[in-house]
C-alpha cells in the first residue's frame, strides 16, 4: 500500500522553522515568480487557503535562496548524515559520548546529533548525525576515533554515512522528539 503525505507548511511555518535563509516577503515573491512562470506545482502541491498560502513539504527546495549570502545563514545547508547503530546494548551515554567525539574531530564544520531508542526496542539506541563536513573527512575522522576507543564503527552493516538528498525531510527528522539533541 503507497500513502501520500500531506504536510504542508505555510510561508510562517518556512521562516520560522528556519527550513529556507529567505524571509516572508522573499518568500512570497518566490511564489509570484512561480505563478509567473507557470510551474506544474502550483495549485498541486502550492496553493492558497484563506489568504494563507500552503506549500508541500517535497517542493520546500524550490523555496532555497539563490545566491550564497557572506552572511551566516539562518538555516545551515547540511551536506552529509551519518547512522550509527552498534551491536550491542550501548546505552545512551555511550552514544551521547561518541556523538559529542565526532562533533569536536569535525571541528570547522556545522555538526548536529540525535540520540534516539529503536522503535522497537526502547532499551536499544542510535545516533542520528548531520554536519557540513565532506565525506572523506567524515571518514578519516571517524577512522581516528575507532583507533582511540577501539571499536569498529565504520565496518558495523548498521552504520551509514550517505549525501543527504532532501534537506527538508532530513532537519524535520533530526529534530523529532528523541533523547539528546545537540
């Protein structure tokens, strides 16, 4: 069976969550330029309710700013995510500490991480991992890390590092109710 899902943010709900670097009213000019141009989503997947408009959460991506701003971004544009689920009963400390590990080698990059219990097993944890680092770096770093606590990270079949495709889906993901957020 294939479900769809609806989720659908308004333009306040993009700004806020911070989900784009654009502001409201850019916001809103995006979708006039859209319209403009007469883009398949509009009416599908945008489209306008009670004076508030509703855009899905699979085309947020058109809403990215174009120009790289010199400024620090409101949103950070997260470019890899790392799973790391270890055989064994690790608890969340241990989790925590090899999270927090990973953050310091990836110093002068963007790193974020989420602790949280197996669905269906609650005594059972992993970590969740964003960061702006390249994936060689991640690789190196994490090789360093093994060789230090000696345990084998990179060669459990639970652990992945992969390019995040869709940002959006990724931030709303890690920020889900879990157990430590950092």
């Amino acid at each position: 069976m294939i479900t769809k899902t609806n989720i659908y943010y308004t333009l306040r709900a993009l700004e806020t969550n911070n989900l784009t670097t654009l502001k409201y009213r850019q916001l809103k000019t995006r979708i006039k330029d859209l319209i403009n141009t007469n883009n398949q989503h509009i009416g599908k997947l945008i489209y306008k309710e009670r004076n508030v408009w509703h855009i899905h959460y699979s085309v947020v991506e058109l809403f990215r700013a174009k120009r790289v701003h010199t400024a620090k971004a409101r949103a950070t544009n997260f470019k890899n995510e790392i799973t790391i689920n270890l055989a064994g009963n690790y608890d969340v400390a241990f989790y925590k500490y090899i999270g927090t590990t990973i953050v310091k080698a990836l110093r002068g990059s963007h790193t974020i991480f989420s602790v949280e219990a197996s669905p269906t097993d609650y005594k059972c944890y992993h970590l969740h991992m964003g960061t702006t680092a390249q994936h060689h770096i991640i690789i190196k770093r994490i090789k360093e890390i093994e060789a230090k606590i000696h345990i084998a990270i990179l060669d459990n079949r639970n652990t992945n590092i992969a390019e995040i495709r869709n940002l959006t889906q990724f931030v709303n993901y890690i920020n889900k109710q879990n157990l430590i957020n950092s």
